[in-house]
C-alpha cells in the first residue's frame, strides 16, 4: 500500500512539473527591483497581448527583429530571441534584463501586465494584474486553447501570497495562470505575495561572513591565551646556572 501510494505521488509531482503554457512570463526578481524576464508564447498571442505583427509566411526573421526592438525600445537589455517549435507550433521566446520591474508598466513591450513592487510594514510587496489590452487583433479559434501563467522567482522568504496556484514552490516561487480563452476574452489575473525585504543571498553572505569572523576571533584568542600561558611557564622556570 505505502509503495503504490508513493508512486502514485511521483506521478502526480511529475504531472504537475509536465504543465505546458501557449504564453508565459517568468521573472527574476531582485530586492532591489531589477532582474530578467523570460517571455514566451505562440505568436497569435504575442500579437494579442503585445501588439507584435504575425509573421508571413514561414519566415520568423521580421518577428524576431520586431520583438527584439520592441524589448530593447522599452530599455531592456535582450538576451536572446528566437523562435522555437513545439508539437508542430511555433513559439517565440525572449529574454532580457531590466533595471526596475516598476517602470515595465509604462513600456510598450509590456501592454499587458501591470506590475509594482512596494515597501510594505518592514516587507516588500509586488502585486498587479495581467489582461489583454483592448483594440488588439482579434485571435481565431485555433489560437484559443491552452494556458498562460506569470511567474515569479522571488528573491527573499515569501510570507503569503494571493491565491498562487501551487502556493510556495521551492521555497521562493509563486505563479498564477488562468485559460488563454478566458484572457483573450477580457478576464484578468491578478496576482500578489509579500516577501522579506532581504535578498537570500545577501542573509547567506551575511551569515558565512559572521561565521568567518566569529571563527577567526576564537582563533585569535585562543593563540593569544596559549602564547599567555607559554610565556608565563617560560617565566617560571629557574635561570639556567652560568658557565664558570
């Protein structure tokens, strides 16, 4: 009984790890507000959420160009933009870095989604909204299936979270995602979690350092107290008898 319920929990764990997205953003977040986004989807949806041009064709070059001057045009710094395939469909992906995650918003790679992240009672808090905007092309009904997700690597200890839909994964990753149908149709998905305002990496630095300085202290004193104790043994002993 134990062994079928734990292969039945991998099953489950692996099911869950195999969910697929027709678009997707996912970011990582410093506390400072910068990080990287990766973006990706089919192109019917780039054009829908972002504005991007389909290609003609099967030519994905102009596509390509397009997204990554709309990315760059916004003060991203691309890292890469290429178009992929997966069961026969094509997929664009981006990646790039940016400087703040409050001021993709007002950027036109970003039409989308509206994000910020706030000081909040001793915490940093990000929170938003992702929706189509209004007056792009309409998308056919083959371009409707699926999901989409936004996902955040968060940088620090995440206290709560607005209805993620896995809840805290991996100590420090929250998502939401909702039908490509239902986002094209208008539908929003808000989102939201409040974290440490300190950066794990900078609590483990700082951990390491008071470590090393504690062990370097006790080394200090304790070859102190031995050299103490040597010097005051040496004092004790008789003088040695002069040659006559």
């Amino acid at each position: 009984m134990a062994s079928r319920l734990a292969i039945f929990l991998l099953f489950a764990a692996a099911l869950r790890g195999c969910v697929t997205y027709e678009y997707e953003h996912e970011f990582w977040i410093r506390v400072d507000g910068s990080g990287t986004v990766y973006v990706s989807g089919r192109p019917a949806l780039w054009a829908a959420f972002k504005g991007l041009a389909r290609p003609e064709g099967s030519d994905a070059g102009p596509t390509l160009e397009k997204a990554r001057a709309l990315f760059e045009g916004s003060g991203l710094h691309v890292r890469r933009a290429t178009l992929t395939r997966r069961r026969g469909r094509p997929y664009l992906f981006v990646s790039a870095d940016f400087d703040d995650v409050n001021k993709l918003s007002a950027t036109p790679a970003f039409p989308d989604l509206h994000i910020a992240l706030r000081p909040a009672e001793g915490r940093l808090r990000i929170e938003g909204r992702w929706a189509a905007p209004a007056g792009r092309p309409e998308v056919g009904s083959d371009e409707r299936d699926g999901l989409m997700a936004v996902r955040f690597h968060l940088p620090s200890k995440i206290y709560e979270h607005d209805n993620a839909i896995d809840g805290v994964e991996r100590g420090n990753i929250v998502s939401w995602r909702q039908d490509v149908a239902q986002a094209l149709d208008g539908k929003a998905l808000a989102f939201g979690a409040s974290l440490d305002a300190r950066s794990i990496l900078g609590s483990t630095v700082r951990l390491f350092a008071s470590a090393i300085v504690a062990a370097l202290l006790i080394l200090a004193a304790t070859l102190y107290f031995v050299l103490r104790r040597g010097q005051r043994l040496k004092n004790r002993l008789p003088p040695a008898p002069s040659a006559s």
